[in-house]
C-alpha cells in the first residue's frame, strides 16, 4: 500500500482557508491529512499533539486507507461510512484550528458523549488534548447514530467488525498497533477494542497523545 506524499504546502493558502472555514478546499481524506499535518506543524511548539495526532489517524496505515488500495482489508460499506465520518470530522475540527491558530488557545464548552460537560477554558498541553479527543469522539457517538438512520440498508455490525479488526492489522499505524498490544490484548485477559464503545475510543485516542507527548502510559490518566 503506498504511503500518501505530502503535498506541498501554500501556508497563505491554508490560513485563508482556516480563517473562512473554507472545507470545500479538502475533498479528500488525502487533502485533509495535509492540513491536519500543517495544522500541526504551526501548534507543536505550543505544546499541542491533538492534530498530531489526526494527521496520524488520517494517514494511508489509517482511515485514509479508505481513500486508496487497500488489499480489500476494508470493504466498501466501511470505506463509504470512513468517508463519511472523515468529512463530517473536519467541519468541526476546522473550527477548533481556527480559534487555536488566531487566539493560541480554545474557549467555550461542550457535553461529552456521556453527559458531561467539559470546558475548553484555561487549558493547555496533555489537558487540551485529551479535552479535544472526547470532543472528537462525542462527534463520532452522534454521527454514528445519525449514519445508521440515513442508511438503514448498511450491516453496521459488519462495518464496526471490519474496523475493529483493521487496529490489529500488519499495515496498521505502529503507535496505534502499540496501544491495542497494552490496553486491548485478549490474551493478557483485557477486552478487546469496540469502535461502538465511547470509552473505547477516547482511552486508544488519549494513549495515542501520550505517544507523542513521551508520556509514561503507566502514570498518566
């Protein structure tokens, strides 16, 4: 499977773009991996890994497979909801890289999948990105109800069964591969990795940010 080739990058193109919410620049999961990657480029010295860690996600051992070949490791109702879900993704996470990359720092608020209600004011580092993975992830709990409603004909079970089977493939992303090994192993005893489970998401999304912080998985939250 190739890797994706980083385009090159127009930076005055890419902050008119934030500044307008122009999504309609990104069409592809192609396209939107090189802003998540930009984006991280200009917020890393800020202490700020979250779109590090898009990029990652996105990327052609990711979701981005969607986009290309993939040794039919994915079929195409999953590739058609990945897709989906990554276009909606964007819309919202544009949003946060524009007051990020204008103001340095994230204000407001929003409920989490679970009810709660989890403020952006005040942080910085590790806290903000672990603040912006459940964000993300509750988009993804009420975009997975709203996918199954407007397309009642598509086996979801089969879907999340494929997707929860691509985080343990060889062409899988390493830091992703390495996470599964430690929180998700069934043969250690621990349950294994359920896209549909909230809790899911956010412990292999927050595990992923300590990667890139060179957190100690063993100490942190």
């Amino acid at each position: 499977m190739k890797e994706y080739r980083r385009a090159k990058i127009d930076d005055s193109k890419q902050r008119n773009n934030t500044k307008n919410l122009n999504t309609d620049a990104y069409s592809s999961i192609e396209s939107r991996n090189d802003y998540y990657g930009w984006v991280n480029a200009q917020l890393k010295d800020k202490g700020i890994q979250w779109f590090g860690a898009a990029d990652i996600v996105t990327g052609m051992d990711g979701v981005g497979a969607a986009d290309e070949m993939n040794l039919l490791f994915l079929k195409d109702a999953t590739e058609d909801y990945l897709k989906a879900g990554n276009k909606f993704l964007f819309e919202q996470n544009i949003k946060n890289a524009k007051q990020l990359l204008e103001n340095g720092k994230l204000t407001g608020s929003f409920v989490n999948a679970e009810g709660k209600t989890i403020k952006f004011d005040g942080l910085t580092g590790v806290d903000l990105d672990y603040a912006l993975v459940e964000f993300e992830q509750s988009k993804i709990q009420s975009f997975m109800d709203d996918y199954q409603k407007k397309n009642p004909g598509v086996d979801m079970n089969k879907t999340y069964e494929y997707i929860n089977a691509s985080m343990n493939l060889d062409l899988a992303n390493k830091n992703v591969k390495a996470v599964m090994e430690e929180y998700f192993n069934v043969y250690r005893g621990q349950k294994s990795f359920d896209f549909r489970n909230y809790q899911d998401r956010v412990k292999l999304g927050k595990k992923k940010i300590e990667i890139l912080h060179g957190i100690n998985s063993n100490s942190a939250p």
